[in-house]
C-alpha cells in the first residue's frame, strides 16, 4: 500500500508541475482542461483507508460477540479436544466425520423461528458429539438477535434477520462456519473488511497463544447480504493446541 501510495503522490506531484507550467506559460482553457484530464486520477488512490470495526455502525457490537462468544466458544471447544486427546479418545486421523447446525430467523411476515439438526455421522463419531453440541450451544448470540444482525430480503422476498452456526468435522478439518444478515451487499462487504482488520490484529496482538492460533484460521467473506465467519482448524495441526502443556 505504502509503495502504491508513494508512486501516486509522485506522479500527482509530476502531473500538477506541468499544470502549472502550463498556467505561467499562459495556456488556454482547452490546453488545460486537456492536461488536467490526461490521467484518469482516483482521489482513493491518495487516501490510505483503514476500514475495520471500530467506524462502522454496530461494529462494538460485533466485536462485544467475538470477544465474550466466539473467543470464549472455541477456546473452551479446543479445551474439549484437549480433554478427549488426554483420555486417548482423539485420533486425527480417519474417517471420524460429524456436524450439527443451527438456524434462527426472524422474518416480517413469519416471526421468529429456530431449528437446528444433526450429521450425517459415522458409527465412531460419538466421542466428539459431546464437544460439537457444546460449541454450538456457547455460539449462540448473547439474545435471540443481537444489534449487529439486520433485516435482509430473502429468496422469498421476505425481509428477515438470520443468525447460522455450522460446525462440521471431516477428514482433514474442524470446520465452524457463522454467518448473520446485513442490510445490502456494499453493507455485508463493509463488516466482512472491518472483521478481516480485526482478525489480523487479533492474531498478531493477542497475549494469548490459543486465540492467536485460532484467529490465523480465521477468515471473513461476504455475499449477497450475508457475512460469513470461518474458521478451519486442521487436524494434523492441532498438536501445539492438544498438548497439556498449552493450558
């Protein structure tokens, strides 16, 4: 960014010389209108923008969530792993596989709704099913729809607020997936910025170990008024985690 930024303010300094070079020559209108126009120029492309949570509308709030939820939630899931892998009841290899969702909306026409579902699941998943239901219960949102959640039109045409948790494991992966409803995509994309921000600072600035790791998997994107939260924990990473030296 720094070095994009450099070569602008160098080019705009070259551009705006010959302006004016132009000006004490005494050129005409046209002359000047032409010089002024010879380079398509992006007044951003001279503002260095740092969009994260802290200027955007409800980003307290979702910040208040990752901090006292999400953190909480998957430090506490990770101590789970860690209890099972004592016990000798974690592999991290095989064809283990697992999930459970839940889905709360609340849409104008319908009210409130909320459901939730298991698997598919192997026959030896049972030894994680505990750990699984636990996080998604500690995902829930503090209440039913926390002020970071908008209403959105759904494929229906219906306006409604959703909040999704989806936490999947496979072969390779402990995959927990969140996503909440914003009002309009260019609103979705904002938060998705301000979220990546906060998970690059989170990583890198965080005193503790395991939310470090945790925010490095971490990755926010954004659709069609949705913003999603992914975190991916690979299996064969996980050994720094489970150690029972990393309480």
């Amino acid at each position: 960014m720094s070095s994009r930024k450099n070569q602008n303010s160098v080019l705009v300094l070259a551009t705006l010389g010959v302006y004016l070079g132009l000006v004490f020559a005494g050129a005409t209108p046209q002359v000047l209108a032409q010089a002024a126009m010879a380079r398509s120029f992006d007044i951003k492309d001279e503002i260095e923008v740092k969009d994260d949570l802290d200027k955007i509308p409800d980003g307290e709030a979702i910040k208040a969530f990752l901090e006292s939820r999400f953190e909480t939630a998957l430090s506490s899931f990770v101590g789970d792993l860690r209890d099972l892998n004592a016990l000798g009841k974690y592999r991290k290899a095989g064809d283990d596989t697992f999930s459970i969702s839940a889905n709360y909306r609340h849409c104008l026409k319908d009210g409130p709704s909320a459901d939730s579902s298991f698997g598919p699941a192997s026959a030896d998943s049972d030894w994680i099913a505990k750990a699984f239901a636990s996080l998604q219960k500690n995902l829930e949102p503090p209440d039913e729809f926390p002020a970071f959640i908008q209403f959105a039109a759904d494929e229906r045409g219906d306006r409604c607020k959703t909040f999704d948790s989806a936490i999947e494991l496979d072969t390779s992966d402990h995959i927990i997936r969140l996503s909440f409803s914003r009002d309009g995509a260019k609103n979705a994309a904002r938060i998705k910025d301000g979220l990546e921000s906060f998970f690059a600072e989170r990583a890198s600035a965080h005193a503790d170990p395991l939310t470090k790791q945790i925010y490095q998997f971490t990755k926010a994107s954004s659709k069609n008024g949705q913003v999603f939260i992914v975190t991916r924990l690979p299996r064969a990473g996980l050994d720094a985690m489970l150690s029972t030296d990393a309480k």
